[in-house]
C-alpha cells in the first residue's frame, strides 16, 4: 500500500487551507439547510437570517456597515465590478484613473480594458523597495481623475502601501480610492473609515473560507458610492450583483472573518516568528537578499532572490514526485499569472533585471504552518539549491 507523502505548504498567498471550524459552520448549508436565501417561506427566511449574520461578520472586520458589503465569487469579480462601476458612473467627470505598476493582474488588464473604451490609465512606478512615492501620486492627480487604485498589501511581496497617507491625497484632490485588501484582510487591522477606503475588495481563500467567495465594500455614508450592476437579473446584492446568493460560501466567509479577527495578534506574533526564522536561515545562503521593503510589509511572508539558482527548478526540486522527502510548496509570484513565460512584473516594476525576477522565490505561511516544517524547508532548500549550484559549474 503506498504512503501518502507529507505535503508542507508555505504558498499560502495563492490560496489557503480551509479552517476546520469554518467548514463545520458551512456543512449544514451544503446538506440539511439548502433552501434560496431569497424565499419568503419559513426555510429561505431562516437561511437569509444566516446571510445577515455573515454580512455582519464581515462588516465588523472593516469597520463597514452590513448594507456596504456586497458578497461576489471573490476579489477578482468585486475588482471588476468596482473599476467598472467607477468608470460607468463619473463619465461626466472625467476619464481618468490611477493605479500602480505592480498591482495585481486584475486590476491591471480591467485598467488595460478601459483603455480599449476610451479612458487614460496613469500606471505609477514602485521604488526599488515596492513602496510607491506619495510625491509622484500627488503630481499625477487630476482634476478628471475619477479612480486611484492602489492595494493594501502586495501578494507578491508582501509589501504594504501607507494606505492612509494616500487616501489623504486622493480625497483631497475629490477622487475615489479603491483598495485590493485581498492579503490583509484577516491578517491584520483594517478601519475602512479610520483608513479613508472608499471601495474595499477581497477573496475568502486567502483567509481559510473556501474559493468560490468573496466580498465587495463600497462606502455608502458620506458621498454615497453607487456601484451599477455588472450582472442583471434579479436584483440581488442590492442590484449590484444577480444572481442566487451561495449561502454555503457566504456562511463560511463570515465565520473565517470572526475567527480572524479574534485571534489576529496570536496569529500574527506565531507566523511572524516562523517567518523571520526561515528567512533569516535563507539570507545565510551565498547571493540571498530580501526583494521589498524589510520592515512596512506583512508578517507571513517573504520574497527571496538566491542569486544564480532558477526559482522554477528550485520549485521542482521541493516538489519532485520521484522523491521520497516531503513535497514542499512554494512560488515565484501569483499563481494567477503561473502560465505566463515573462519574469514577475511585480519584481522587474522594482528595478530587478530579468535573471535576478526568475531567481526570485516567494514562501508564505499561515497558522498552520509549524516550525517543523520550516525546519524541514531549510533542510530541503540548501540540498536542492546545493544540488542545482553543482549542475553549473
């Protein structure tokens, strides 16, 4: 009978492990309480009561209102809508929007969409370390500027934008900001009202709910923001989004966001440990430096370049299916961009050449990751690296 190989998964900014509490919350929306959430009867309305409670679960981790949140199948869908939206809406003042060099694919080919339609897409360049410059941002506004698009937190690098700051500028120049929070959101702290966020987007996967979901917040106090629908339908989701609600998802969002948000700081203080450890024990390796600002990034991750050693062959090497080690898995960028030949544009926007991107490996962890199997990365790293570094010389 064949053993099943461990498999050790530090890739977990791709997508995450689904906490067993949150499947428990989701399973009896997937068996015994399947009815529409939408239906008048004593069964639609009992499974709508459990919508509302996730939506406010949800809100309660961003500061929102319930009625601000708006469920999507996840970040990439409430990107689009939101982009979208913007630029259906405030056509009368303008054709303009800002975003940032190594934003997500996402939000770069709905930019690249619109340009196709008429609109002028300003891409703002990153420093060598991913930070944006407040300066260039502030020069680069409009008075037609109608959308600044910057992210939170970068899935590559873990870089994190000061948010706050930039929010200051674009209000001040009376334009919108759009936020990709899909690696902060239950990670660390987020006040959409304390941070100026006017549309929030972000995926369950990434913070132990199952894919399929994900949410879309979109200030509707001051200044309220109408978002048209990008489906029709129906009307569901407050005419945003038609379409019958996936309760099972929508249940497990909410309750991955209530447990995160209860044992974020324990969260944090362990991942954050097990990550300096790994990467402290890589940067003792010949040619390894940091890729992005060493201290404003997120704790659970980090970008590496090991001069001279291919990141796809090192890949490989971790998870080689003739070996009877444990199968590591890690990445050298989004997994949404895997098929694609080119070099990390996240790494070349940061001023890296085209050898030195494909160098470059990216290990994420989560609060399943233990410092056993960071033990055993570092093992499994040095023979693979050591193993390749013979073959060329």
């Amino acid at each position: 009978m064949e053993l099943k190989r461990q498999v050790i998964y530090l890739d977990n900014n791709s997508t995450t492990k689904i906490d067993p509490r949150v499947l428990e919350r989701m399973m009896p929306y997937l068996t015994d309480e399947y009815a529409n959430a939408s239906s008048t009867h004593v069964f639609g309305t009992g499974v709508n009561d459990a919508v509302k409670t996730a939506r406010s679960q949800v809100a309660e981790i961003l500061n929102a209102d319930p009625h601000e949140i708006t469920f999507t199948c996840g970040a990439t869908e409430a990107i689009n809508i939101a982009i979208k939206g913007v630029a259906d809406s405030f056509q009368q003042k303008g054709k303009h929007i800002i975003t940032v060099s190594t934003e997500h694919k996402a939000v770069l080919d709905t930019c690249q969409y619109l340009e196709a339609k008429g609109f002028e897409v300003t891409y703002l360049p990153v420093q060598p370390d991913g930070l944006i410059d407040l300066e260039e941002l502030k020069a680069r506004l409009r008075t037609d500027t109608i959308l600044v698009s910057v992210m939170l937190v970068n899935n590559e690098t873990g870089v994190i934008q000061p948010i706050k700051e930039i929010a200051e500028l674009v209000h001040a120049a009376g334009t919108l900001l759009m936020s990709d929070c899909t690696q902060a959101v239950g990670k660390i702290p987020i006040d959409v009202k304390e941070m100026g966020i006017d549309i929030l987007c972000f995926s369950g996967h990434k913070l132990h709910a199952p894919k399929g979901i994900g949410g879309l917040y979109a200030r509707q106090h001051s200044n309220r923001i109408k978002l048209p629908a990008l489906f029709h339908g129906g009307g569901h989701e407050r005419g945003i989004r038609s379409g019958t609600l996936n309760v099972p998802g929508i249940v497990a969002l909410g309750a991955a966001c209530q447990l995160a948000q209860m044992e974020m700081k324990t969260n944090a203080k362990t991942i954050e440990e097990l990550r300096n450890y790994l990467e402290a024990e890589i940067l003792k390796m010949e040619g390894a430096v940091i890729n992005g600002h060493k201290e404003k990034r997120l704790y659970n991750a980090t970008n590496i370049l090991i001069r001279g050693v291919d990141s796809d062959a090192v890949i490989m090497g971790l998870s080689n299916p003739e070996s009877e080690s444990p199968l590591i898995a890690i990445s050298n960028g989004s997994a949404c961009t895997s098929a694609s030949i080119d070099p990390s544009h996240v790494l070349i926007a940061m001023g890296l050449n085209e050898t030195d991107a494909f160098c470059s490996l990216r290990f994420s962890l989560s609060k399943f990751t233990t410092k056993e199997e960071i033990v055993t990365v570092l093992k499994s790293l040095t023979d693979v690296v050591g193993s390749l570094r013979r073959m060329v010389v």
